[in-house]
C-alpha cells in the first residue's frame, strides 16, 4: 500500500510570534515535547522513514522562514525584522536643518552678546533670549515654525508640518532625538519603515494642529508631538495584538507610567502639552491602524514549506481587532477634519474651556504661567498697530516698522503683564 506523501502542520501552543510546525508521518501528531515514534504495530520500513526524511528536508529547503529540525518539529518566524534606516534619516534630517537654522540665524550681526562666538555664524542667541541655545523665535519663524496668525490668515498650513523638523535649541533637539532613537528604531525593525514613517508624520501633524487650536499666541517647534505619538501607537500596539504578548499587565503598567511621566513635565512653563497631548493621542489611534498583526496561533500560507498542509483554521485577525481598526479611521478621520475647520475658522478652544490652559502649564509658587495666556485683539491702520489686550482690557497703539508676529507677541505680553 502506498504511503501518503503529505505532511500536515498543527499549530500547538505556539509562542510569541511563533508558528510551530508539526511534520506527522500517517496522519498522526507528533508530540512536541517528542519525537516522533514508530508505531509498534505497523512499524514504518526503511523506505518509508527514507521517504519521510526526504520530505522533511524538501520542505526545509523550500521554506522562506528560518527553519529547524529537531525533535520532530520545525519553528518559523513569520514576522519580519527589518533593518532601520528610516529613524537615522529623520535623526540626520533634523541636525541638518537645526544647523540650517543656526547657519540664517547669523547671531554675531544682530547682536553682541551671542554665546559661543568663536563659533561665528553658529553662535547661539543671547541665553536671556534663547535658554535652550538656539537661533532667534525670528529665524524659527521664517523656516517654518507653527504660527497660527499666518497659517489662518496667510494660507501657510504646511507650517503644521514644517514645525516638526525645527528645534529652538542644543538643548532641546538633543533630548528629542535621543527619544526618537530610542523609541523610533525599535518600532521601525518590528515594523518598517512605511507604516512607521507615515504614523510619525501623521502624529505630528495631530500634536501640531492641537497646539494651534489651544495655543494661538507666539510660535511652537519641535518633533515632540511625533514623538508622543510613537509612544501612543505602542501602547495601542500592546492592547491590539494582546494575544501575541507575555507579561502583558507589567508591559501596559510601564508604559503608561513613561506616558505619564512624560505628559506631566508638559505642566511646566515654556513646554506645549498641547503638542504632546495632540500627538499621543493621534499615535494611540493611529497604532490601531498601523500596527496590527495577526492573532496567536494564524499560519500565513506564504510561509508554510512545499508539500506542509495547515490544519490551522483561525483567522488572521480577531473580531476586536477590527473593530478598533474601523473605531480609530473614523475618530482620525472626524477629529482631523473638524480641527481643521475650527482652526481655520478663527476657534481658539480656550475660549470654550475656562480649565484647558492647566492641561499646558499649571502655576506654582516656583513659576506662573502668564507669558503662556497673554491674548490680544489686534487692529492694523495704515502704520499703526492697536493692540488690546484680553485678559486686562488694556490697550496701546504701537507705530508699524516692520515688525515680526514674534515681536507683536512681545508687545501683547508686555501690555498684559502691566
């Protein structure tokens, strides 16, 4: 009688991220904590177990996975571990640009006190200016920093993203791209660069549009946004692919307390939460999309060896997983369209929500957080500014020279702070 050729795959207590892949000769399962064992009751002849073996060895050299024989079974790693190189592009492409920014910024020719002249036209502003060793809020400006006047009133939506890739000094770009390392490169090699690259971008573009409806006054730069969206997705991450994961409750507990930890240094003054606050939550929805993976146990066809059948029926993914996939494209989609419309309809939200500017900045004994509330209504005839400002009811006329949106900030804060 003829020996049937086919050898069968069952999926059985497999582990993280592990198919196992059980050969049985005669349509029995082997155990895997066994090898497999002739039958005492039709032992297999030398042909057969010559058949067997040959088969075994087909099907390691056709697999696409990485394979091993012993004791009966053969573990594959069907998820792919990518190379990064997308995170160094964005590391590199941000110390680019910071030096771009230093080279315009020019310091020695608007000012006397620069820090750090002898490295000339690099030389930082004036630490009573720029603490963080930075060009000017001017020069930020120019290349891109998000200014909510002229992205309403001038059309400039793109500085919603082109704040992302600008940092206001030595200080604070070093601290973001030492995160970015850390929590970019790890993300991009479990699941490359495409989906990685996009849900950066997009968590950043959420974190800056959020700092626009809140935040109105003054400029904002950095990629923190992105990067609080990063840790959002992989907390969705954790909870969308739950079955795939040991230790589960003590991974979830220590990322919510980086989470928290990180949102709470967003309290102090200087520092846009609203930013932080904006991205983590477009990156925690935007992991539901981004980053799922099938469910524990699924054998994908493309990684089964020639001549291995599955006898595996789970599907690739578990009903909630697609449920929070379908929840998520719709509260992005809604929340990116109806920030969009409020922004460029003039909204400031604080205007709506009397407690929101302590999500920013909450006052202490230690600081206040009035440079951060400093509003003015602002009317413009022929050379003149008429400046009124929101919180006092003060109000000034300042001749017009040119002046800068950073510098009319200035002018509101001084006339608020009377």
């Amino acid at each position: 009688m003829g020996m049937d050729s086919r050898i069968e795959i069952k999926v059985t207590n497999p582990k993280k991220v592990d198919n196992v892949v059980h050969p049985v000769g005669q349509g029995h399962a082997t155990s895997a904590s066994s090898p497999p064992q002739p039958s005492a009751s039709s032992p297999p002849t030398d042909g057969q177990g010559r058949q067997q073996q040959q088969a075994l060895e087909e099907g390691l050299r056709h697999s696409h996975g990485r394979g091993r024989q012993g004791r009966g079974l053969i573990d594959y790693m069907p998820f792919k571990n990518w190379v990064p190189w997308l995170i160094p592009g964005f590391v590199i492409a941000n110390v680019v640009v910071f030096l771009i920014s230093m080279f315009i910024n020019n310091c020695p020719k608007h000012s006397s006190s620069c820090v750090g002249r002898f490295l000339g036209r690099f030389s930082f502003q004036p630490m009573k200016e720029n603490p963080l060793l930075g060009p000017s809020a001017d020069t930020l400006e120019k290349m891109g920093a998000l200014d909510v006047i002229k992205v309403v009133h001038k059309h400039q939506a793109w500085r919603l993203i082109s704040c992302i890739w600008l940092h206001a000094g030595v200080f604070h770009i070093l601290a973001n791209m030492l995160s970015l390392l850390f929590i970019g490169i790890r993300l991009e090699q479990e699941f490359g660069f495409v989906r990685i690259g996009l849900l950066y971008l997009f968590a950043g573009f959420g974190g800056s549009l959020m700092s626009a409806l809140f935040i109105q006054a003054g400029i904002s730069v950095g990629a923190s946004g992105a990067l609080f969206g990063l840790l959002g997705s992989m907390l969705s991450e954790l909870i969308t692919n739950w079955t795939i994961y040991a230790n589960k409750l003590a991974a979830l507990l220590t990322l919510i307390f980086i989470v928290v930890i990180n949102l709470a240094v967003g309290l102090l003054p200087h520092v846009d939460n609203f930013a932080h606050i904006g991205g983590f939550i477009s990156g925690f929805l935007l992991g539901f999309v981004f980053l799922i993976r099938p469910q524990f146990g699924y054998v994908s066809k493309k990684h089964i060896p020639t001549g291995y059948i599955v006898t595996s029926n789970k599907p690739k993914h578990k009903p909630y997983q697609y449920i929070l996939w379908l929840v998520s494209m719709i509260l992005l989609v809604l929340g990116f369209t109806f920030g969009l419309i409020l922004l460029f309809r003039g909204v400031n939200l604080n205007d709506q929500c009397s407690w929101c500017h302590y999500m920013s900045c909450v006052p202490t004994k230690l600081w206040n957080c009035k440079s951060q509330q400093a509003y003015c209504e602002s009317i413009e005839y022929q050379n003149q500014l008429n400046l009124t400002c929101i919180s006092n009811g003060k109000s000034s006329i300042y001749n017009l020279s040119g002046e800068s949106t950073s510098q009319v900030q200035q002018l509101c804060t001084k006339l608020c702070s009377r």
